[in-house]
C-alpha cells in the first residue's frame, strides 16, 4: 500500500513538472477531493465506532449488575430469613 501510494506521488510530481498551469490545478482539486473523502470517512467510521462502543459498554454494564444481583440477592435473604427465625 505504502510503495503504489508513493509510485502514485512520484508520478503525479513528474507529471506536474510537464504539465500545463490547467492540468496542475486539476490536479491540486482532485487531490482536495480525495483527502475530503478520506477525512469524512474516517470521521463517519469515528462515530459509528464510538456509539458500537457505548452500546457495548452499556450491555456488559447491564450483565455485571444482573449477575451482581443475582448472586447477592440469595445472600441477603439467607440473611433475612436468619433474623427472623
């Protein structure tokens, strides 16, 4: 990946050295539009992987507190049933 990106620069710089002013600016605009892709995926791909996170965060918060209770509700009323007794 890293070797055909910079194949791909090295081209475009030989390239800009033989073109025209027109072609240049062609290709300083698709170079824009390319890196706001990118930014606006990686942006996209950001939040969706914050909110999968959260839901995840709440599910495993939500099954640790179950099991905590479960496991000290039979407890406490052992505990109950000998005060009374």
């Amino acid at each position: 990946m890293y070797q055909a990106v910079k194949r791909l620069i090295a081209r475009m710089l030989r390239d800009v050295g033989d073109c025209t002013g027109a072609t240049v600016v062609e290709y300083a605009v698709l170079l824009g539009l390319i890196v706001l892709i990118c930014m606006s995926a990686i942006q996209a791909i950001g939040k969706w992987d914050a909110a999968m996170f959260a839901k995840l965060t709440d599910g495993i918060l939500a099954i640790s507190l179950f099991t905590a209770w479960y496991m000290v509700l039979p407890q406490q009323l052992q505990r109950l049933v000998s005060f009374t007794c």
